[in-house]
C-alpha cells in the first residue's frame, strides 16, 4: 500500500489495521511487528500485535530452588524452557530452597526477591520493614551519630540537664529571670 498525495506521492503511510487505512502524514512503526500505524491504532493493544511481548521482562522462580529467573520476551524461549534450561545447568540446587530470613531481631520476615531491601551504609540485606538504618540497628550509622551528629548533642545535652532550668547559664535576659521565678515560686 503506496502513501501520499498525487502531489507528493512519498509523503506520508495508510495505517496497516485492517478497518482503517488512513492515510497518516506522521506514521509509526510497531517494534513488534514492523507494520505502520496511524495515532489512533499505535498501541499493541489496539493493533493486537501478535509479538507484544517481545520487549517485556518476567521472573520465574524455580520450584525446586527458589531461584529467581529473568525471561524476556526477546529471547524467544517461553517460561517453561527456561526452567528447564536451568534444571540442565547445574545451578538448579534443592538445598537452597529455604530462603533467607531478615536479620533483624524478632523479625522473621523471609527475604525474597520483591522484599529485601541492602543498606547503604553496612550492606546488610534486610525486610522493607527494617530498611531504614535506625529500624535494624545499623552499626556504623550507630558509630556516625556518636561522631558528632546535632540531634544527639541535642540528647545528650537535654539528659544532662537533669530538671535544671536551662535559663540559668549565665547570660541573663528578661525572659531568664521572670523562667526562673516562676521556677522557684513552685
């Protein structure tokens, strides 16, 4: 099917679905099936493009080992061919079959591949739940805070205070004596 006009016959495509054939001055290529489509029929899901899976990715996990793998669409094996593909491989092991559980303690959340979250700072792999350094007690975000962050001189400071009124330090002000009548009238 030739595009265009009489007067510039190379000028444009008609769209290849079926019920439409318009022709498009801006025509778009499917990456799946390689035909031209108008705007209105682009999508794979309003041409039904029979190879719509050829860029997506899927995870299979392995029954026998829990092993997580990649298939996509490019490759032109289905799901059960690469099972078997891994089966063949050697790296298929039963005993691995029990998954990791989150290292935190009391939590027996098991790691998998959509929940294990790995700390920045210590590398420690962990559930979504304790992925934040203060939730499991990341050891050398510990060690950082004591270096000298200001929310902890800011604890420290207020424990050391033990009920003191904090007015009286010596630099007297309006505000400090009438803090600290109030704090003897009691």
């Amino acid at each position: 099917m030739g595009g265009g006009t009489e007067a510039f016959p190379d000028l444009g495509q008609h769209c290849q679905h079926p019920d439409c054939h318009q022709l498009d001055f801006l025509p778009f290529k499917c990456d799946g099936c390689l035909k031209v489509f108008c705007l209105e029929h682009r999508s794979y899901r309003t041409h039904e493009c029979p190879k719509s899976d050829h860029i997506s990715r899927k995870v299979v996990v392995c029954e026998a080992c829990s092993m997580s793998i990649e298939v996509t669409g490019r490759d032109g094996e289905g799901e059960k061919e690469m099972l078997e593909r891994h089966e063949r491989s050697g790296n298929c092991d039963p005993k691995k079959k029990k998954k990791p559980t989150c290292p935190v303690r009391r939590c027996k959340e098991k790691l998998t591949f959509s929940n294990t979250s790995t700390c920045k700072t210590c590398q420690q792999k962990v559930c979504l739940k304790h992925r934040f350094p203060a939730e499991h007690a990341c050891g050398q975000a510990q060690a950082q805070a004591c270096k000298g962050s200001w929310n902890d001189k800011f604890l420290a400071a207020l424990a050391s205070r033990n009920g003191r009124d904090c007015s009286k330090n010596g630099r007297g002000s309006a505000s400090d004596t009438t803090t600290s009548l109030s704090v003897e009238a009691h």
